[in-house]
C-alpha cells in the first residue's frame, strides 16, 4: 500500500460541468480531495467539448481559461481538502502551463485518460490516451514536472493491460492513479500488488460495505462520483473509510 494521498482517503469526482470549487465546498468537511472540471484546456479538447455541450454535455468552456482555472483553485484552496483539477489535453505547451497553475495554487492535476466520447477520443485524449501509452507518459512528465498528478483511468479497455500502463505511469511521474473499475472491482487487487502510485478506486461507491469493497483489494482512497452532492453519504463513507484504517494499523501494530 502506497502513503496515504490525502485525508481523510475519500475524494469526490463528480461529472464534468458540475464539479466547481462551489460544489467541493458543498462536501468539504468530510472529504480530502475534490476533482475539479473536467476541463477541455486545448483547441483540439475544447472544439470536441463544444460538441459534447451541443448535446446535452454541461462542459466547461469558459473564454478566459486561465482566469477561470485561477478563480477556481484560489476558491478551492480556501477549503480544508486537497483540490485537484481535472483536465483533457492533447498539447504539451497548454498542459505545462495549466500544471504550472495548479502548482502555485498547491492543487493537484488530473490528466483525463478516461472520457469515451467519441468527439474527445478522436482528438487523441481521453480514453484514447490508454491505447497510446506513450503519448501519456509524455503528458504525465509535462505535468508532473510542475505538481502532483493523477491519471484518471477505466477498467476494460479493449488491449490495454492496467498493471503495465500504471507502472508506467509511476515511471513518468505519476503521484496517483484513479481507477474506474467499471464492472471489475478485482482489478484493484491486481493493481495494489506492487508498491506503485496511490491508487484510488472509483465506480459505484454509495455506502461502507462499497467501501470496504475497495479499501480490502488494496485500494489507497475511494472516490465518490454521481452521489458527490450528498454530504450524508460522504460522511457515511468517509467514517467507514476512517474506521478501516484504524483497524489496520491497530492490527499492523500488534503484529
């Protein structure tokens, strides 16, 4: 088990267009870490997340991105958890300076490696970044070069082997991985078996016994995704959470 990437090790990931510094606020007194955006920060992302809004998407395209992504963290760095700001890129120059924000604002960046939108794949983001690993180990030593990062990634891409992606990833840089487990919760064991980057597990977390799911295959953190607005719920998990690795390391510290 890699160290702890935050505390307490619940993270909200909520869907893009409703994942503002307001909406991590909502939740800050029971979670560690809020994934902001996702964010479009390229022409190529940007002109596929109009696409994506013309359709019903709520995506983020402010005209000003670097003022928006500036109010954003300085609004989220005023809350007691660790901000992070999710991100679709496809070039390198706009990635460096988007990381570099997220450094002077103390968050973290997410490099998006998990949309299936046909319009962002077809950019060559999202999930389209897994079966192009090396263009997303470029992308992870830009940003990782400037702050922490995270690679947000999904279960059950066809031809993509997770272990071997994730090591990597650990080798360009990468701090974190959050995991979209789909229908597939024992691929976090197969993931936790080395001492790689914190792994997050992600998909269907909704109470403690969900949790527990993860946190006993090897998980680091749980995040919380459709039900992030819900600060009962939260505070259910993140107890669950609370109570799981305090019995650990009572367990750890009698052997």
């Amino acid at each position: 088990m890699s160290t702890a990437p935050f505390e307490p090790r619940l993270a909200v990931a909520s869907l893009s267009g409703v994942a503002d510094a307001e909406w991590a606020g909502n939740v800050a007194a029971t979670v560690g870490c809020a994934m902001l955006g996702g964010l479009a920060i390229d022409r190529p992302t940007r002109t596929a997340a109009k696409a994506l809004r013309g359709r019903g998407r709520a995506e983020f395209l402010p005209a000003d991105l670097p003022a928006f992504v500036d109010r954003q963290l300085s609004a989220a760095g005023s809350l007691d958890l660790r901000p992070a700001l999710n991100v679709r890129a496809t070039e390198l120059d706009r990635l460096d300076e988007v990381a570099a924000q997220c450094g002077r604002h103390g968050a973290a960046i997410e490099l998006n490696a998990h949309c299936r939108q046909s319009e962002m794949c077809a950019t060559g983001a999202g999930e389209q970044l897994m079966r192009e690993p090396d263009r997303l180990y470029e992308q992870v030593a830009v940003a990782s070069a400037r702050t922490t990062t995270s690679v947000k990634l999904r279960a059950g891409v066809a031809g993509v082997a997770l272990p071997e992606l994730v090591a990597g990833l650990e080798a360009a840089g990468a701090s974190w991985v959050h995991v979209d487990v789909m229908d597939s919760p024992e691929v976090i064991e197969r993931l936790a078996s080395t001492d790689g980057p914190a792994l997050i597990a992600n998909n269907g977390v909704r109470d403690a016994a969900s949790a527990r799911c993860y946190l006993r295959r090897g998980a680091d953190a749980v995040s919380v995704g459709r039900a992030s607005d819900d600060p009962r719920l939260l505070a259910r998990v993140a107890a669950a959470i609370s109570v799981w690795f305090d019995q650990k390391a009572a367990v750890e510290a009698g052997r």
